[in-house]
C-alpha cells in the first residue's frame, strides 16, 4: 500500500513541475451479487443453486503531457466473505491491471507499450472483456497511426515464464519454453479502421502462436472484416471472421459470419440479426480443427448473457448459430434492454446411437435495467432464463425441465479524486 501511495505522490508532483501535464486519479467499485441456477451450462434439481456477490476495486492513475501519457491501474478482486474479519495476511488477488506509456513521436504517430486493454469495433475477437470482474489484458507493444477518420496499428507481444532463476531463465537447453496454459506465446498482428460518413470498415489481419508440447511453436491466423452502414433510417453490421495455420499438427479451417439490421420505430429500436460459429461434425474423422474460437473477444456480449457459448470451456467444438432479437424500452426513468436468442448447432451433432440430433438447441429471454443514479452511479439489475431442447440435454447433461434462469444485480461507482489543470 504504501508503495502506491508514494506512486501516487510522485506522479502529482510531475503534474506540478511541467504547467501543460494533466493529472488524473480515479477509482472505481463495482459489486455483482448473483444467483445462478443453470448458468453456463444445464442444471437439475438435485444440485443447489450458487448465491454469492464478486466485487472489482480499481484505482487508475492518469498521466498526460505533449509527449506522452501514463496509466497505470491496480485491482483488486474478491468474493463477498472469503477473507476472515481479521488477518494478518491473505492469498494475493490485489494485482497490477494496466501499466503502460505511449510516446507521440507526432500528434499521429505513437508508440503504446506495457499491459494494457486491446479492443476493437464490436470486440468479437479482440476486446476488453470488461464484463468479467478480472477484464482481459495484454502485454504488449502497438504502433498507432491515427489522422481523422483513419486508424491502422501493429501489434505484437512475445510471453515468457519465469518459473526458474534468471541465470537458468535466460541461457539453458528449452529457456524459451512458454508453459502458461490458455494463453499464447507469441502474436503479430495488423489493424485498419476506416470511417466513413455512414459507417465504418475495419480489417484484422492476427496470427497467434502457441506453445507445443515438443517445444515447437504453432502458428494460426484470424483474418477479419467489420463493417457498419446507415441506408434510410436502417442500420446495418455485419461481421466475417476465418482462421486458418495450424494447432499442434492439426490444421484450422474454421469461420464465423454475422449480420444484422437495426430499424428505428416510433416506440422502440428492433435489431434482427443472425450469426453463425462454425463447429465440428460429430461424423467427422479428420484431424482438421474446424471449429471457430474468437479467442480474445469479450464473448459475454454475444449468445446470451447466461454464457453457454465461448465462456470458458462451454459447448467445446459444437459451434452454434445464433437468431437474436434485440430491443430497448425507457421504464422507470432508465432502459430495459430485451434481448431472444434462438439456439441451433453450429455442426452435425449426434446421440449416443448415432442418430443424428436436431439442431435447435433452446432459446434464451435476457432482460437488463439499467439506470443512471445521482453522482454518475449506474444500477443494473437482470434476469435470463435459458428454455433448453432434448439437443442441448443430450450435449450438456443436465435435466432441460428443470428451471434454468440466472439474476444478478450490480451497482458501480466510478470517482474521480483528483484532475489537474
């Protein structure tokens, strides 16, 4: 604590010495109490339901002058009780979030490196995933160009563990080894983004290598296509992802492909749109990995708030396609959003007798108030409820007839302490 407090102070003594440096400190607190009974996956009445509240706790520091900005960011997260009233020490969760700096060699022109956030356009595949208490970081170096309505950056990141001392670390048979599960050794990757004056276009080109067991590296690309246009009074988006490379020996041909249509109405905006994930015919003998994984993306915005698709391990190489509806109505002073998703495989699928299974999976109902209250506090407050299919018993488990909903509320608090002038 005290380290950050001496951070702290030297930065706002910077913002002192140099007259055109601006400082900020702010903070945020955000508790999600929640009550899950078939979230992520199916339950049945012989399991318990979970009830618990998870609380994020941040403290951002701010730093800007002509040259450069600074941010670095501390977080703490935690479960409601798990740490006993009085302790002298605690398993660690209060960790660095952000840390970074970006140098502007002209206004244009910038260089950003340290642990930061990465995301673009709708993040499908590169996002934030700020829903998620913890969010998504990366360490990495990006180069910016930025001028009106033009974006292109590069990107690259390169991990290494440091499980041994730093003599061994450095020089010894297998030092690059990367072991952190889950994560990527290596990515390079090229960003353009083009504005136009009804809508935007974005390309990504991403390659990603991964650790083999033999020490080898494989490589798999993402390359994708965002676009958005306003045509009399509609709006249309529409995404298009494909991955090729390799994983281990087994080679990637997997895609993902949406679109969707927004009409103003006198009452209420109406979005219809359709995704489709690519999966893995359970007929299928090859070794060829042709289900789509958008690895980065903040997946919690996509399939359903009750997260059965892409949050962690959930629905393996099934795919899915998703039909969603997606509307918003001013109740109460605030929004009540209203999203239905209609669940279908992204694949064959078949039964333990080798029939093959239906595709509908089951629909989904998302309902979420949200509500600005004095002080710039913002309260949530939602409930889904999944309405699963013999499809999604026979891949899940689970018992379809049981009641599948999930509720949580969350308020957030969002202070700045301290701006310089």
């Amino acid at each position: 604590m005290k380290k950050i407090i001496y951070l702290i102070a030297l930065i706002v003594a910077l913002s002192c010495v140099e007259a055109t440096a601006q400082m900020t400190i702010s903070a945020e607190v955000r508790p999600r109490t929640e009550f899950r009974n078939g979230f992520k996956t199916l339950t049945e009445d012989s399991k318990d339901a979970s009830f618990f509240t998870e609380q994020r706790s941040r403290l951002y520091l701010d730093y800007a002058d002509s040259a450069f900005k600074f941010r670095v960011s501390f977080q703490d997260i935690r479960i409601w009780g798990e740490t006993t009233q009085i302790f002298k020490e605690e398993y660690g969760k209060t960790f660095l979030s952000e840390a970074w700096g970006q140098y502007y060699f002209t206004p244009s022109l910038s260089v950003k490196v340290g642990r930061q956030i990465i995301s673009y356009d709708n993040q499908r595949f590169l996002g934030g995933l700020e829903w998620a208490q913890q969010g998504r970081r990366h360490d990495a170096l990006l180069l910016m160009y930025e001028q009106n309505k033009t974006k292109l950056h590069f990107g690259l990141a390169y991990n290494q563990d440091d499980d041994v001392p730093e003599q061994a670390f450095l020089q010894a048979p297998g030092a690059g080894y990367y072991s952190v599960g889950g994560s990527y050794k290596t990515f390079q990757y090229g960003y353009f983004n083009k504005g136009f004056e009804n809508g935007s276009l974005s390309l990504l080109a991403f390659n990603a290598g991964y650790q083999n067991p033999d020490t080898t590296v494989s490589f798999k690309q993402t390359w994708g296509v965002v676009a958005s246009k306003k045509l009399a009074g509609i709006s249309l988006a529409g995404d298009f992802y494909y991955q090729t490379g390799e994983l281990g020996k087994n080679k990637v041909n997997a895609l993902l492909a949406g679109i969707n249509a927004t009409f103003t109405t006198p009452v209420t905006p109406l979005t219809f749109g359709v995704e489709y994930i690519s999966g893995k015919d359970d007929d299928d003998t090859s070794s060829d990995i042709t289900a789509f994984s958008p690895d980065f993306g903040t997946n919690h915005a996509h399939n359903g708030y009750m997260d059965y698709f892409y949050v962690g391990p959930a629905n393996g190489s099934v795919g899915v396609t998703d039909l969603y509806l997606k509307t918003s109505f001013n109740v109460a002073g605030g929004a009540l959003k209203t999203n239905i998703h209609q669940f279908m495989t992204g694949s064959t699928q078949l039964d333990t007798e080798g029939q093959e299974l239906s595709k509908t999976m089951g629909t989904e109902v998302d309902l979420v108030f949200i509500k600005k209250l004095k002080g710039g506090v913002v309260w949530n407050l939602g409930y889904s409820q999944m309405f699963a299919s013999d499809t999604m018993e026979a891949l899940r488990g689970g018992d379809k007839s049981a009641l599948q909903c999930w509720a949580w509320t969350m308020i957030t608090f969002k202070p700045t302490f301290f701006t310089s002038k």
